[in-house]
C-alpha cells in the first residue's frame, strides 16, 4: 500500500512539474492559409506547410509552435468561422502570433475576398490589436510568392483546386527566367499596416520571391508539390502546383523564416535551434 502511495505521489510530482514547464513556454502561434498551414500525412502525402516545419528550429523546451494555419482561409473566413477566437483563448500574456494571409483574401468568391486598403488591412490591425489587448506580441508577414515564371500569370481562382489536378492537368506555357509577382497590393498591405502599428514584419514575399528566383526556372519546382507523372508514388499521375510545398520546400522556407523572425524579435534567437 505504501509503494503504491509512493508512486502516486512521484506520478503527481512529475505531472505537476511537467505543467510547470509547458506553462513557461512561450508559444507561437500561426494563423494563415494553406501555404502555412498542417496537412494530412497518411498515406505518404508530401505536400506540408511551412508551420509544419517551424518547430524544428526552435527549441521545444522554451518555444512551442501552435499552427492554426487552414487550406483555402482568407483573414475574412478565418475570423468568421471563430478561428481567431479560438487562438485568442489560448493565448497568454508573452506570446507571439503570426498573421501571414493574402493568397484567399485575392479571391472574387465573397465569404473570402477582402480589399487591399480597406477589409483586409481592417483584419490585420484586428489580429494586431486583440494580440496585443490579451498581452501577446503580433508579428506580421506577407504572403509568400507562388512560383510563377510566366510571363502572364494563368488565372487562378482558387489555390485549393490543384490538389485535385494531375499533370496533364497543369498550365501548359512557356516559362521565362524572372518570376512574375501574383499577389499585387496584398502583399504590401500587411507591410504598412504593421508600420502604422509599430508591430512587427517579416518580408516573407521578399525572402521567398529570392529563394525561388536565385534557384531559377527548374530548381524552384524542387519546392512544390511538382512532380512529373510516375515520380511520386502519392501523386501517380503528376502533379504541376506552384502554390503549395512538398516536405523539402517546407524545411527551406520555415528555416529562412525561422532566421527572419530571430533578426526581427532577437529574443527568439536564443532558441533558435538546427534539426539533428
């Protein structure tokens, strides 16, 4: 009976000290779109989101990556399914957010789209605003760039449809050398809107837009979940997406993010990490 006593106290001891831990960590939370966002692994999927990947760069003992990143959200949906309010329970005073949205929020369809200089730049200062009002610390990025090389961008309504395309499927047309920017004002606004509210900003469009264009034409596809019929066994039939990373590209951009976000907020670089 007194082993058991014993026992149960060192189980209680170690419960209680481990809470204590997790409560002195500080967590990172993400809110975004699919470019971000935690996808289905089963069955050998490849495609990841960069927040997938954020953790391994920061030590786990004192920062803890929380993504809230959603496929197809745009800063308007992700408020009005009760996302947001979702994170704001969670939060504690000392921890950081990062509001990365822009590639839905460009969308015509109404229950995403938002306007530059107007609803979408109102969302951001909401996220900044209430970050701050539960005593977190926002950090603002724009959208990161979609690997196009064309010298006329394809129409493209919705990101979320290349999931369902094979290769066959893919835009057929001649690429050039420079990449050609997608995002317009969407990825200027977050950046002025974070300099009006003295919060925060990584230039996540800059830090992608060089990577992707510093590999060129051909290796960028090394990225994306672009693959040539009978290369990947998850996606037999190919695949040409030029928005969403495979595991390889998500490693590259949560690193360099990773490193952005130490530059920005020196704090975190005390936990900045390299994966064994």
């Amino acid at each position: 009976m007194k082993h058991l006593r014993l026992l149960a106290i060192v189980a209680i001891t170690l419960l209680a000290f481990t809470s204590a831990k997790d409560d002195q960590a500080t967590t990172i939370f993400i809110i975004g779109d699919s470019t971000a966002a935690n996808k289905d692994i089963s069955n050998g999927k490849k495609e990841r989101g960069w927040g997938m990947m954020l953790q391994r760069y920061f030590d786990p003992e004192y920062i803890r990556v929380d993504n809230h990143a959603v496929n197809g959200r745009s800063s308007k949906s992700f408020i009005d399914e009760g996302r947001w309010d979702a994170v704001l329970t969670k939060m504690k005073p000392g921890d950081y957010v990062i509001i990365q949205f822009g590639h839905n929020d460009e969308k015509p369809k109404a229950d995403r789209h938002t306007d530059p200089g107007s609803t979408f730049d109102y969302n951001i200062a909401k996220f900044i605003r209430e970050t701050r009002e539960h005593g977190g610390i926002p950090i603002v990025m724009n959208c990161v760039v979609r690997r196009n090389f064309f010298v006329n961008a394809p129409e493209n309504d919705d990101d979320e449809k290349l999931r369902t395309t094979t290769f066959k499927d893919g835009v057929k047309m001649v690429e050039g050398d420079s990449l050609i920017d997608t995002h317009g004002l969407y990825a200027v606004a977050p950046r002025d809107v974070a300099q009006r509210m003295n919060a925060h900003f990584v230039d996540a469009n800059r830090i992608t837009h060089d990577l992707e264009q510093g590999l060129g034409t051909e290796a960028s596809k090394k990225l994306h979940m672009w693959f040539l019929p009978g290369e990947e066994p998850s996606v037999p039939e190919g695949r040409q997406d030029n928005t969403h990373y495979n595991i390889y590209g998500a490693q590259v951009v949560a690193r360099l993010l990773a490193d952005a976000l130490c530059q920005e907020v020196p704090l975190l670089s005390r936990y900045r990490i390299e994966p064994k």
